[in-house]
C-alpha cells in the first residue's frame, strides 16, 4: 500500500489528462475514461485506494497506445515543467525495466535537463549531501522530484559504468560529417550501456548523466544531419534549375529532386527513433552516392559549344522578322541586370556541382537541356580558392567563371528557342533574351581580353592559353546565336504548314 494514494492518485491524474490530450489527434475525438476516473470523480475522497487501483490498469492500458516518439513530439518548449514531473515520477514508480518504458524516461528526463526553469540553472555545479561528492544541479533537481521513489542505491559497477559518458561525450563532439556518426558504433554502444543499468536506470545520478550526454548527442546529430540535408537540397535545386531530375541511387531506388523537396527535416527528426533511423541512413548514403558519383544527365549525346557558325537551328516558319541590330541597340540596363542575376545564378549552379562532383564526372556539368563540357581550367577556376585575391591567377580565374556562364545561358537560350519554334510570341521572348546575351558577350569578350592582355605582360602562359580556348568558346557560340537569329526561316517547316 502506498503511503499517501491521494498523493500517487494527483500524480497519476496529471498523466492521464496528458495521455488523453496526446490521443485526441490520433483517434479524431475525446478519449472515453471509464467510470470513476472522469476529472470530477477523480476528486471525490470515497474509496481512493480502489480508484487509485483502477487508474493503474487504465495507465497500463493507455501506454500501450502511446509512444517514446509521440512524448518527444509533445514535450515542446511551453510544456509545463509540472506535466513532465508528474510524468518522470510515474515511470520511476512503475518499476518497468522495459525497452519502451526506459525509453519515456529518457524522453522526459532530457526534456527537463534542456528546459530548466530558470535559464543556466545547470551549468552550475553543488555539493553532494556529505559535502564532499559533487553533484550537478540537474541531479540534485531530480533527487528532490524522486525524493519519495523507491530508487535502490548505485553499485560501485553502476558508478563505472557512468563514467564511460564522458568519454563518449567527447566522441561525439569529435564527428564532422553524418556519415561518420552512423557507421559508427556509437549509437547501439550506448543503447546497451543504458541497458545495464537495469533498475538502477530510474537512480536520479543515472537519469541525469543520460540527460546530459542525450543534450550533447542530440545537438550534434542534428547539426549534422540538417547539413547533410542542406547540401543535398543545395545539389538538387542545382540539378533542377539546370533541367536534370535523378540524384542518385539508393538501396536500388533512384532518389529523385522531387523526393529531396519532400523531404521534411524538422519532422524527421522528431518521429520514432527506430523508424527515423533507417531514415536516416538512406540521408547519409544519398550524400555519400551524391559526393563518389554526381549525377550525369544521361540520354542525348552532350551538346557542346559549336566550331563554326555553319550549322543553323530548324527555325519557325511563322516567326517575326528580326533586326538583330536594332534588338540590341534597344537593350536596357534592367534587362542587362536581369541577365547578370541569371548568369550569377548559373555560376553557383556550376559551383555547387564541380566543387563536389567526383574529379571524373566534373567536367561535364548537367544543364537543362544538355551537358555542359568544361576544360581542365574551367574546372579548376570553379573550384579555385583564390578568386578574392588581387593577381593574374584571380582575375583569369573569375574570367573564366564568367565565360563558361555565358556560354551555358546562350546554349539553353538557343534550345528554349528551337523548342518553343511552334509559338511564335514564346520565340520572340528567347530571342529578346539571346540580344541581351549577345550585348553582354561584348562586355566579357572585352574584359577578357584585357586579362588576357595582362597575362601575357606577366608570362603566364597556362592562363593565356585557357583563356584563349575559353574565348573562341564563347565567340563560336555568339556566331551561332547571331546566325540563328538572322537566317531566314526554313522552307522546309513552311512548306510543311502550307501543306496543312
């Protein structure tokens, strides 16, 4: 017999009405209590001990429903300090050496060590009761919330086992990337160490050690989880701005851009631990997959920038006749800043994509419609640390960023064209766009070739030469925009509209 069930009753109240509150979403409605344990019976004095007794079997029928998972979700902020309380001294009291009961505890236990009631209430460390053995703030807290638990005392191989969490304190701040942290066996080790605790993992200096090390893991996990996902969607509104879809392989399924926008970090790290762990790992091995092999469009040859100005693009039969001269002459500086906005976009397309692509794949970066081929310089300008510096290499560097993206927005121009051949005002739109191109081809043709001029004054000749290959790169492509937009259109398509 308990030696105040009013006591113990009060206690188990507060856990039902948070335990009702929980399960109100789940079956759409108010959970049915039964006889006797509504609020207002709860405060009758008739026959506490058989109330008390019947609350338990509900409590026991109510934990079956919920989850370590749905009391992490619930234990916000704003909680009240009062709720996890009560709900710490009814899992100490109900002396369950279970997985799933130790796993509430460690729920609640955390909650309260991250959420003090007075900020920094932690840090500060006491005195045990001898006045010798140090205690954390935190323990002292818990001894006086458990003060009239049934807790056994800690052996001398329970003390040892406490002091491997510092240890693995230390490891874990040692990680830097997600990967690392999940092949470990830091996550099962400790698991199995708070296992062998056994009933001693409800003592207030077991509770509040755990706390600790759960505070420090899961700001770690989470720091390296949320940047793990953050490169991967970085990767994937690359791919998709350049027109590609699939990221990678995983586990024998394709991981599309459609899959990364789904995918809901905050969420993910608030479910099930179990099912999330899975998740996961699914995460780490996309980034693993994503940093060995980038994804290559595969399909259609590559398309590069062309020789000569010979080949021509199938041209709408129906479409206006241009003055190329007059386009660009016309040309205004908000369309000039609407482009550059473009080409800087372009830029940390090509970046993201070089800087973590594998050194075999990364010179053919994955555009819209096609694959861009870089040079050997190119690439290594996009992965260059030095482009804030005042000298030769920086400024052929930068210039050479600068081309390729040019190059990229007049390819995918040119392609949005001959794509939109059947809608004529959709054509006139590319090709207002080309004439802006083709204004700011003149300004870094001319930037260019004052770097390039300085390099020669400087001797560098692996800088003259990959700007001079990069250079005729950029003027074929502004010959073929030039010859597209100005040849007439083709008699073969108006011959076939006619035939219509």
């Amino acid at each position: 017999m308990v030696e105040d069930p009013k006591w113990e009753l009060a206690i188990l109240a507060t856990v039902q009405g948070f335990y009702e509150k929980l399960l109100q979403e789940p079956i759409a409605g108010e959970v049915p209590v039964p006889a006797g344990l509504e609020a207002v019976s709860l405060q009758s004095d008739d026959d506490v001990l058989g109330t008390l007794s019947a609350m338990h079997r509900w409590l026991r029928l109510l934990d079956l429903a919920i989850t370590p998972a749905m009391l992490r979700r619930a234990f916000v902020p704003d909680t009240d300090p009062e709720i996890a309380e009560a709900m710490l001294r009814y899992f100490t009291r109900k002396k369950d050496l279970g997985d799933v009961n130790r796993d509430k505890t460690d729920v609640v236990a955390t909650f309260l060590y991250r959420h003090p009631r007075v900020p920094g209430q932690w840090e500060r460390r006491g005195f045990g009761l001898d006045g010798a053995l140090p205690l954390s703030p935190f323990e002292i807290a818990l001894i006086e919330i458990l003060a009239d638990a049934d807790l056994p005392p800690l052996s001398e191989e329970h003390m040892q086992l406490l002091r491997n969490f510092d240890s693995l304190q230390d490891e874990i701040n040692e990680f830097r990337d997600l990967n690392a942290l999940l092949e470990s066996s830091i996550i099962p080790r400790v698991r199995d160490l708070k296992q062998c605790f056994g009933a001693a993992f409800y003592h207030p200096g077991v509770l509040a050690t755990i706390a600790q090390y759960n505070q420090t893991f899961g700001r770690k996990f989470d720091a390296l989880f949320l940047q793990a996902a953050a490169e991967i969607r970085s990767f994937a509104d690359a791919l998709a701005e350049q027109g590609g879809s699939i990221l990678g392989n995983v586990d024998g399924v394709d991981v599309t851009v459609e899959h990364v926008a789904a995918l809901k970090e905050s969420e993910l790290l608030r479910i099930d631990y179990d099912d999330a762990l899975e998740k996961f790992r699914r995460v780490s091995k996309l980034k693993r997959t994503l940093e060995q092999r980038p994804p290559i469009r595969r399909g259609p040859r590559a398309v590069r920038p062309p020789a000569s100005t010979k080949a021509s693009n199938p041209l709408p039969a129906s479409r206006p006749v241009l003055d190329l001269p007059a386009m660009r002459a016309a040309v205004t500086p908000q369309q000039i800043a609407t482009e550059e906005s473009k080409l800087l976009r372009v830029e940390e397309s090509i970046r993201v994509f070089v800087r973590v692509a594998d050194p075999k794949f990364r010179q053919v970066v994955p555009m819209r419609f096609f694959n861009l081929i870089l040079t050997p310089a190119e690439a290594d300008a996009y992965c260059a640390d030095y482009l804030e510096e005042k000298s030769v290499r920086a400024g052929v560097a930068r210039t050479l960023l600068r081309l390729v993206a040019v190059v990229g927005r007049m390819t995918t121009e040119l392609e949005e064209l001959r794509r939109s051949e059947n809608s004529p005002s959709l054509w006139k739109l590319h090709a207002d766009s080309l004439a802006v191109l083709l204004q700011i081809e003149c300004t870094v043709s001319e930037s260019a070739e004052r770097v390039l001029a300085l390099a020669r004054k400087h001797g560098a000749g692996g800088e003259i030469e990959a700007l001079q290959l990069s250079l005729k790169k950029l003027h074929d492509c502004a010959a073929l925009v030039q010859h597209t937009l100005t040849a007439p259109p083709n008699p073969r398509a108006a011959g076939a509209g006619s035939a219509k």
